[in-house]
C-alpha cells in the first residue's frame, strides 16, 4: 500500500472547498487502514469477483459511495459533486486500482438512474447503491458499438404493457456481479443517435445471460450479456424515448474527469515509487537519484502530473460551478491525463529495471493497470475527435 508520501499541496488550489481537503484526508487514512486486508489477502486479485464485493461493502460501510448518489437517496450533497468524486477516485487509485473500479462503477453504473429515472426508481435503487448493498453496471458497450455509440443494435421494443430488450453487449464492467444494469438500446424513433432510449434491468431477469467472462491484463469483473426478448417494466425507462444518447452524454460527461482522476492517483503513486527506488538504489557508487538523466526523468514526471490535476480539477470546478456540460472540458482532462499517467508510469518502470517488469512489484502493477483508461469511457482517439467537434461549433 502506500506509504502516504504523495504529494498534497494540490489541496490548496482555489478548486477546492475546506470539506474536499477533509475528504481527502479522511479518505487517505481510511484507505490506508482499510484496503490493505482486502486487496492485499491471499488470491485477492485472482478471485477478483470476491474482492470486488467486498470493496463494495467496504466502501458502502465506510461512507463513501454516498458521493455517487444524490442526498435526497441516500447521498452526500443535493447533486453529484464531482471535484469530490474526482478526490476520491484519485485517492483510491493511490492506494489500489480494485478499489478505484469498485468505487467508480457504483458511479458509473448508477449515474443514468440519477440523472433520468423516476422518483420511483431512484428510490428503488439509489439507496442501496451508498449503502453497498446492490452492485451497479453501465451497458452500452457492444462488438459493433463502442466509440460509435449510435451504432447501438440491441433493441428495447413495446410487449403489451411491457419492454422487450433483445440483443447483445460486451466489455461490460461488473457483468457477473452487478445486481442490475443500466442499458442502453434502440427505440427506433430516429435513426442513428436519436433512436436510443435506456433502461435498468434487474440481473435476475429472465432471458439476461452472463455468455462470457472476459479476462483482460488488469483483472476486473468484466462480461459479454446477452439479452434474449427480457420483459421490462416500462416504469424501468430511464428518461423520455429517443433520449437515450443525450442521456449516456451526459452521464460520460460527469464521469470522464474522474477516469482523468483515476489516472492521476496511478500515476502520482508511480512517481511515489519513483522517488524511493532512486534514492535508495545506487548505481555507479552514487544513488540513482544523483543522475541527471534521472532527475530530468523526475521533473518530467511532476510537470505531467501536475498539468493533468489542473485540467481534472479545472473540469470538475467548472461542472460543480453550474455549467450544464463540460464536454470540452472532460475531454481534455481525460485525454491528457490517461495518456500521460502511461507515460509516467513506464518511466518509472525504466528506473526499476528488470524489477519494473516483475510481477508483485507495485510500478508492474501499475503498468497494467493503466492501460484501459486509454480506452473506456471514450478512447483517446475519440477524446481528439470530440475536442475539435467542440472548437469547431463555436
């Protein structure tokens, strides 16, 4: 675990309200209490199933899902904060990347029911995701939509008094744990992006099948879920018919900068490791700290990681300061920080040497990690396309 050294003084920006600063505090010491017996118990990170749940729990008993939740469930503040969401998943990427999914899809997973769902069916599942009592997933992902989300095929048609959801999604994470999904399929009121609504469905469904566990380089609970005709309350609707795209929009739109922020907390603890490997190791009868070449490594780490807290905190500020998107904005922040947190990392990786790449050695772990940010939830490339789309309206 860490040992707490990273740096602070990022607190003291004019981002932050003295209740962030607590935050982070509180949720440092908590973690580094806490997290180590879950994530650092024997075949924790092979039954990554088990450990997911009970970091779920964890966080639910500590507290701190009630960030990803509006106060009227069960929640911390009126509407979702996301400088301290951004706190917080920072932190717990610090301290462990198990710890920040289990945090983050809780968010994530739940994020469309806070913004479209009925008083109903907030009540129904927004408690129950602070408390850490029902595990959330975010359905939209699919073989032939990722980054082009209006290629959507699954499809959600009327069954009487009834929904009908048939059809297929993939790279789901949680798929296999999640006590219910967020869905996102085709109405048909439009062709393309306007012919999307969403729904929640429970994962006992009849006709919701787990069809593969997907194993990928950093383990986490992730799936492909076929739907074969599924009978959904139309109460289940998240939000008006045909809406459905705006809706992943502008969940994405909270959740981006926090992915951002979940890089900075990998890559602050790269530097952290950084630091003490090159001082403690000595290379040419000096520490390896002494090396200008190390040193430029160093400075080049910090610059990264402070422009990246910048443009999350920049993002975060901007949405908790009213603004009704920050698509531009997220964007960056995601961009900039998953791709340079890949960069600091494999840096710090570097100055291990054959002990960066051996398994067990935290910056390995690291570099595994880090990877998928680059990816979910908008691919850098995407992130390129959605940056300029933005500049060009103006």
């Amino acid at each position: 675990m860490t040992d707490s050294t990273s740096d602070r003084t990022f607190l003291s920006w004019p981002f932050f309200d003295d209740h962030h600063r607590t935050l982070a505090d509180r949720l440092d010491a908590w973690a580094a209490a806490t997290l180590p017996d879950i994530v650092d118990a024997p075949g924790a990170h092979e039954d990554v199933d088990t450990t997911c749940r009970a970091l779920v729990k964890a966080l639910g008993d500590g507290g701190w899902l009630r960030y990803a939740v509006p106060k009227a469930y069960g929640g911390m503040f009126d509407t979702l904060d996301v400088r301290s969401l951004c706190i917080i998943r920072e932190t717990l990427a610090r301290h462990s990347g198990l710890a920040d999914f289990a945090f983050a899809m809780q968010g994530l997973g739940s994020g469309a029911i806070t913004l479209a769902g009925s008083d109903a069916i907030k009540s129904a599942y927004l408690p129950a995701v602070a408390a850490g009592e029902k595990i959330a997933a975010f359905a939209l992902t699919e073989p032939e939509a990722g980054s082009d989300v209006a290629s959507i095929a699954s499809t959600l048609k009327d069954a009487g008094g009834e929904l009908s959801l048939s059809g297929e999604k993939t790279y789901i994470s949680n798929g296999g744990i999640a006590d219910f999904y967020c869905v996102f399929a085709r109405t048909g009121e439009a062709p393309g992006a306007r012919g999307l609504s969403a729904v929640v469905i429970d994962a006992d469904t009849p006709g919701l099948e787990i069809a593969e566990r997907i194993e990928v380089i950093a383990p986490h609970p992730l799936a492909k879920l076929f739907f074969q005709g599924c009978h959904v309350p139309k109460e289940n609707l998240l939000g008006a018919r045909g809406a459905g795209f705006k809706l992943a929009m502008a969940t994405l739109d909270i959740f981006r900068s926090t992915v951002g922020a979940a890089a900075l907390g990998f890559a602050r603890r790269a530097l952290e490791e950084a630091l003490k490997r090159t001082r403690e190791r000595e290379l040419f009868g000096a520490p390896l700290a002494d090396l200008p070449i190390t040193q430029e490594r160093l400075a080049e780490m910090a610059l990264d990681i402070d422009a990246s807290a910048l443009l999350i905190y920049r993002a975060a500020w901007t949405k908790d300061s009213g603004a009704p998107r920050v698509t531009r904005e997220a964007a960056m922040a995601k961009l900039y920080a998953t791709d340079q947190a890949q960069l600091v990392i494999d840096k710090a990786v570097q100055m291990f040497g054959g002990m960066g790449v051996t398994k067990g050695v935290k910056v390995e772990e690291l570099y595994r990690e880090i990877r998928a940010l680059r990816i979910y939830e908008g691919a850098s490339e995407v992130q390129k396309l959605v940056i300029a789309r933005q500049l060009l309206s103006q």
